[in-house]
C-alpha cells in the first residue's frame, strides 16, 4: 500500500523568541505569543532573554 503525502514542505524561517537563562532548563516561547518584554521561564520561574531560533513559521498577531 503506497499513500501520498501532498502536504507542502514548510521552510523554517528565524524566529524571534524568549529564551530561559537558568542552565538547567530548555524553556523558550516565540516572542509573537507573548505579552510584555519582562519575561519569567514558565516552566522554572527564572528570567528568559531574547535570542532567535529557525522554526516554522505561525501567525500570531498581537492582540492584546
């Protein structure tokens, strides 16, 4: 059985995200699903710092 995958190939792009500082962790969230520059890491409550990462790309507009 043979099964076609018609999906398209999505081009990953540089993103802008937020980036947990503590060592021990590897929490990040993209900075267009975020509501203010004064970040804590949700997974470990440390600060996070802005960097970028090559991901797929996803329309958020803020809103908020």
């Amino acid at each position: 059985m043979y099964r076609r995958n018609n999906a398209e190939e999505v081009v990953p792009e540089e993103t802008k995200v937020w980036e947990c500082v503590a060592d021990d962790c590897k929490g990040w969230i993209r900075d267009n699903f975020t509501s203010s520059d004064d970040q804590k890491c949700p997974l470990c409550g440390s600060e996070m710092k802005a960097g970028t990462r090559m991901l797929q790309a996803i329309n958020n507009p803020k809103n908020y």
